[in-house]
C-alpha cells in the first residue's frame, strides 16, 4: 500500500506521523559523512544505553533501550556519536509547528510522533492522504529527516500502519480493510498487550489478533479481566472510540545522568549537578518556561532512590541559580561518601516565561547571568552544544566516564503504548 497508487482514505480522518530514527537522522543530517553508516546514538560507557539507532545499525539487531556494550558486540564498526536533546527538542518543534500550521488537534506522544486529526483540513489542503504527502515533503524540506505516516479511521489502526511502512513510508488502511489489516497481525500489536498479556494469550492458544476476536467476550473476560478483556475485543474488530487529545503544555523539564560507575567524590557529583542544571535552564529557556520548584534526584549503588524539592520566590531559567538550590539540596542530604549510581534535576511549576513579569533590583546590573546565558545559547545553536560552558565543564580529567544521558519533558506524558503520554526523547523503531 506504499507508493503513488494508494487505497481510497474515504474515512480516514487520523494520521499518525513518526520520525524515522530521530535521533540518530538527526545526527547524521549534522554530520553528512555518517549517511550510510551504522551509528548509535547513546553513551559507550559500560552503562551507556542505546537511545536510538541509525536503520544500518538497527539490521544488525541494534535496537533502543539495548545495553551499549551489547550494542558494541553486535555491530563493532557503529559510529558512537553522544545524544544532543537540545538540538533534538529544536527539530521536534520545528516538526510541530508544521502540524499546527495542518490543524490545531495534534496530540504529541513524544519529540517524535504524534496524532493528528485532519477531518477539519480537508477542505482547505485536500484529503488525508494528500496531507500526509505534504506533511512528508515539508518535514524532508524544512528539518532534513524523513517521517512515516499511517492513514486510518481510528487511531490504533493509524499507528500500526506507520510502524509497517518504516522507513520514509506512507500507508493506507481504508476503513473496509480494517478487519483483515488487523487479522493477520500476532496479538502483540495490540495495545495493552505486554510480555505477561502475550504469555497468557499464548497459554490460550491465541497467537494472531484474528484469533483472539473470534473467542467469545465473556471468556477473554474471564481469561484476561472484565476491562483488559473488553478493551482487547474491541481492537481486535477494529473500534477504537478515542479521539485526538490536544497536548497540554509541559508541567515539567529536566534531566539526568547516570554515571559509568558508581561515584563517591562529592566534587564530581557537584559537578555534574551544575551540568544538569545548565542543560535544563537550556531547555527552559528553549521552551519559553521559567520555573518555580527545583528538584534533584539522586540514585544509590543498590538502586535505592530520592528526590528533595524547594520552591522559589522568583521564577527563573537561569543554570546557576537554578544550580545553587540543587547543589543545596544535594548537601542537606548529608551523604558524605556515599557510592551514587545516577543524579538529576528536574524543573517543576513551569509557566510561560513571557508571562511572568521580571522583578527588577535597584543598581542591578544592566546585563546578568541570564542575559550571559542567553548568548550561550545562541553559540551552541550556531557551533555545537556545549560550545560555551562553565568552566567547571571543560573537560574534568578525574570525572568518571558518564554514561546513559537522559532528558524529560512533561511530567505527565509518557511513551510506549501511544502512551500515557510523556513527551521526552524517545526514539521509536
């Protein structure tokens, strides 16, 4: 169903578009050299983790979330290359606003994907399949990436199509099709269907979703539980009564690391909290946010975590204030030598920052920190992340080699299923 002769989209009023390989297209539109080769983007260290993988890597069974050092043992040529989620969240907006500028019911599921609603945009730009061309071409155009799309009338059905005509793909599933389409899938397609959901399923016999809709309602129900029992009977005939949920704005931003080994140097945690705390006040000041409560996390050698918080009497997007009450925080905690696997910081309470109004002192400073910060952020958009930094950061001979990088964005969003749905960089296949 890829190509110019596609099936009628009479009905099919949701598109779900997904970047292919974001993070490591990303990278390599970056870094032109790389086309054609298997990079990884992640850490390398012995717990980095793979965040995404170029499709030459991915053909020697490199996929996201693996373990780095797998990753390495599988394809020991790869291109290495650390993730950039600055850059990344700047691409991810410039692809939604491409959507917005389409319909205003875009429901985002991470930096890479989202639902949209295009009933109300076909008068104007044509049918779904024409919109999903247009989108296409724009995204290759405008941010150098290719994306592929599902059309269907539902939004479970649109999902499954983009993953089935990955990479730089375009699918069709009209409405008549449905049925079959889904049929002939294995019941793991299916939304709520995990590893324990599968294994029940196959105790039953039921292997391929066509299986699994023609078991009569009240034994799924019995197997598997009244709702869970339901809710699969329906995906399996194809309803799914959801519609597209504009995305709410991002109640909060931050990140966190987990060190190559575990690490009891206070210097070296400090560190590395003022570098958290730098990217995240980048973020912010990317997503047009201040923030109100500062918050660290902070993971032990036994997996053991915390979290302390403190709100603030003046919003901010400023890395070193926001680094001086997390570098409070982690010294309450009193902790002296303890072995520390992972530290973060988080922003918490965010609002528009054009909102906010700016509490002015008496012989302050025509220009401060954050406007010092602001210029940073202009030379790391035009030379590379980390161009202009503390000098704290500038190469610390004795930190311990850092390994899995990860970022969030909103508290309340999440990945996986089309998720719950929390926007932060994941990478889909």
């Amino acid at each position: 169903m890829v190509g110019t002769a596609l099936p009628s989209d009479e009905g099919c009023r949701f598109l779900h578009v997904d970047m292919d390989a974001f993070f490591a297209s990303v990278e390599i539109r970056r870094r032109p050299e790389l086309r054609g080769k298997p990079v990884i983007v992640g850490g390398d260290g012995n717990r980095g983790v793979v965040t995404s993988a170029s499709y030459e890597a991915r053909a020697y069974g490199v996929t996201s979330a693996m373990p780095a050092g797998r990753a390495r043992r599988l394809c020991p040529h790869a291109v290495f290359v650390p993730g950039d989620h600055r850059l990344y969240a700047e691409v991810s907006a410039g692809v939604m606003e491409i959507f917005a500028s389409i319909t205003p019911l875009v429901e985002p599921l991470s930096l890479d994907e989202a639902f949209l609603d295009v009933s109300g945009a076909r008068r104007r730009l044509g049918s779904p399949v024409q919109i999903a061309r247009w989108i296409k071409a724009r995204i290759e155009d405008e941010q150098g990436i290719t994306c592929s799309v599902g059309v269907a009338s539902t939004k479970f059905v649109a999902k499954l199509g983009s993953a089935r005509c990955k990479p730089d793909g375009l699918l069709v599933i009209p409405v008549a099709e449905v049925v079959g389409f889904l049929h002939a899938l294995p019941v793991a397609a299916l939304w709520g269907v995990g590893v324990k959901t599968e294994e029940q399923l196959t105790r039953l016999g039921l292997r391929t979703v066509g299986q699994l809709a023609h078991v009569p309602l009240p034994t799924l129900q019995r197997a598997l539980g009244p709702a869970a029992g339901a809710h699969l009977h329906a995906l399996a005939w194809g309803r799914d009564e959801r519609v597209v949920v504009p995305h709410e704005p991002e109640k909060s931003i931050g990140s966190e690391e987990t060190f190559g080994s575990d690490v009891d140097d206070p210097a070296v945690i400090l560190r590395e909290i003022l570098r958290l705390s730098e990217r995240t006040a980048g973020r912010l000041r990317a997503a047009g946010a201040l923030t109100r409560t500062v918050t660290i996390k902070v993971r032990f050698h036994d997996f053991t975590t915390i979290t302390r918080s403190r709100t603030l009497p003046v919003p901010t997007d400023v890395g070193q204030e926001i680094f001086a009450v997390a570098a409070d925080l982690y010294a309450a905690l009193g902790l002296q030598r303890a072995r520390i696997r992972l530290v973060g910081v988080r922003a918490e309470g965010l609002r528009p920052a054009a909102e906010s109004p700016v509490q002015l002192l008496l012989g302050a400073r025509e220009h401060g920190r954050r406007d010092a910060e602001q210029a940073a952020d202009k030379a790391s958009h035009r030379f590379g992340a980390g161009t202009v930094r503390p000098a704290t950061l500038i190469d610390p001979i004795d930190s311990p080699a850092r390994g899995h990088q990860r970022s969030g964005g909103a508290a309340g969003a999440g990945r996986d299923a089309p998720d719950g749905m929390r926007r932060g960089p994941r990478d889909d296949p």
